[in-house]
C-alpha cells in the first residue's frame, strides 16, 4: 500500500513541476535567419522565443513527435494554424508584431510556447 501512495505523490509532483513550475528554453531572434523549433517529447524546443518588434520572423518547425497532439501549431492571437507533418520542416511566416506576448500551442494546448516581442 505504501508503494501506491509514493507512486501517487510521485505523479502528483511530475504534474505539478510540468504545468507549473517547468520554465521552457528560451532563444533572442536577431538576425533574418530562420529559427527552428523542434517538437519532440511533449515540448516546443525552443518553447519561448524574444523577438523585436515590427520584424517579420520565420519559424521552422520540425516535428520529431508523432503523437496526434503534436499534428497542428496554432497562434490564437495571430488567427494563425498550421499542421505539421512528421520528421519534415513547416515553415510559419510570422508578420511584424506590436510589443506584447503571443502563445502558441497545439490544438490541446499541451505543447505550449510563446513569442516575447519587445
């Protein structure tokens, strides 16, 4: 019985650590250069990403997972989705943006990342 409860209080931190307290890899775009995003293992690589704003951006997603989740990018703020074919590059065109934070994310919002421009 007390291996089921240690299990328990196992998991419990597991999910605690994931949604809350995980703080995700972080690039700076600078140049004109692509930055690519890997999506593997339930996590955006790169998950956050610092760009200026009023610069266009080109995201290169390469999706390693093949779990349905991982299938579509989505940027709710920018009305903007796209669907990700497995162990290929899709690129995603991101417009100038004003100063401000823009999530993205899988359609259930389990693989999560966001653009800081600024």
């Amino acid at each position: 019985m007390a291996i089921i409860n240690l299990v328990g209080v196992a998991l419990i931190g597991l999910i605690v650590w994931w949604f809350w307290l995980y703080k995700p890899t972080q690039v700076k775009a600078g140049g004109d250069e692509p930055i690519t995003i890997v999506v593997e293992n339930g996590v955006y690589l790169p998950a956050q990403i610092q760009l200026p704003a009023g610069k266009a951006i080109t995201l290169r997603f390469l999706r390693k997972d093949e779990s349905p989740c991982a299938e579509v990018v989505q940027f709710p703020g920018l009305e903007l989705a796209k669907s990700l074919a497995v162990d290929k590059s899709t690129t995603v065109e991101i417009p100038p943006l004003e100063a401000g934070e823009y999530d993205f994310h899988c359609q259930m919002q389990m693989y999560r990342g966001k653009l800081v421009v600024g």
